[in-house]
C-alpha cells in the first residue's frame, strides 16, 4: 500500500503515474583505460533509448580519446545531456537523493576500480560510483587491463562482494562480428541488458538461428 506524508491511501493509477514519474537516468564514467569508445557507444544508444545520460570523464580519459580516436572531447560531451566536471564533487551525481538507474564505468581502469572499492575516493567518478554502491543501485564496470595480477582480483572480489558487476569488455565470438563495431555494439548491448534496456544490437543465442550454423571459415580448419 502506497501512502502520502499525510497518511493519505495511494491508489492505483496514481501510484502508477508516481512511478512513472521517476527519472530514467544513467551516469556514464569514462576513465582512462584503453577502450574509450565503448563509453561513446553507451552514450549514442541510450541517447537514442531514450535515456537521460550523465557523463563524468577522468583527465586521463581526455588524452585517451587522442590517442584511440579522431573525436574531440566536445563531440563526446555534446552526447551525454549533462556533463559533469571530473572534479566538481559538489555535482548532482555525488549525492545520493539524486537518484539514477545506476552507472557504468567504460572503460575503467585499474586506478578508478581501486578507489572505488577502497571507499576514499577522490575524483567525481569514483565518488558517483562510492554512491550508486551505497544506495544499492546497479554500478558496472568494464575493467580493461589484462593480465590481471592478484591484487587486481582481489580488488575485483572485494566489488562483487559490496555488490558491484565485473564485466571485462570479452568479445562474443559465437555472434559472428563482421568488423569492430559488431564487436562493439554487441558488448554494450549486453552491458544494457543487466539494466533491462535492450536496444537491438544483441545478436541472442537461441533467438537467432543463424548463429548456430558454423562459419565457412571454421569448417576450413576443423579436423
């Protein structure tokens, strides 16, 4: 049963609305991790889901985008609805009664990953990322660093543990990518899939035939 401060009874269509009403926010962090693109990937399809995007990107992540990219870092900003400044820790996103579907760090680099789990944060991301954790709400992040040693794991066991999802950016080959945007989309698209946000790019297992006839190039090289 649903009710106002004043003891008031919420009925059904009402609260329905209430519900509705909620904000569909997403935060969006792009550390400075090899992978920035899968950050820009995020951006455009849940522009064109329909969801509010809010970006905080590392100073790190600036030149990464030089390095990886032909994009400049307006072009990126001009994706996301609100941009948030790396250290403005006064912004909306640091604070937990600004609520949100929850956030994914892509890429996220192994500093970002430790601050995070360490609780000290001291940069909007990680701070955004402290208070999606505390409010339980869905925090994921594409870790982007291989080989991993075992303080690496551990970190990542200490995340999953306060209830954070790992999801290292794994190409699916069994989706038959023809080039590096399939690969790309397809990732994203299962990274939305823990938010229940399907976008179509997701070539699914069991729902599309194709995928179960093997390649003309695996049956060269079978025995």
């Amino acid at each position: 049963m649903n009710v106002d401060l004043r003891g008031r009874t919420i009925h059904g269509s009402e609260a329905k609305n209430m519900q509705d009403a909620s904000p569909k926010r997403m935060i969006i962090g792009i550390s400075g991790a090899s992978g920035v693109t899968y950050g820009v990937r995020l951006l455009q399809l849940l522009r064109n889901a329909g969801v509010e995007t809010h970006l905080v990107m590392s100073k790190t992540a600036e030149q990464t985008f030089a390095y990886e990219t032909d994009l400049k870092i307006a072009e990126v900003r001009a994706l996301a609805n609100v941009n948030h400044g790396i250290d403005d820790m006064a912004s909306a996103i640091s604070s937990g009664s600004f609520r949100t579907a929850g956030m994914i760090v892509a890429p996220c680099s192994m500093r970002s990953m430790s601050e995070i789990a360490s609780g000290v944060t001291t940069t909007l991301l990680t701070r955004a990322a402290d208070v999606v954790l505390k409010e339980r709400r869905r925090l994921v992040l594409m870790v982007r660093e291989t080989p991993l040693h075992t303080g690496h794991l551990r970190t990542m066991t200490a995340l999953s543990e306060m209830g954070a999802i790992i999801a290292p950016p794994v190409p699916a080959f069994y989706a038959k990518p023809e080039n590096l945007e399939d690969m790309i989309e397809h990732t994203v698209g299962r990274v939305l899939d823990l938010y229940d946000i399907d976008i179509g790019v997701v070539r699914r297992w069991g729902e599309d035939e194709a995928l179960k006839r093997r390649s003309p190039s695996l049956r060269k090289i079978a025995p």
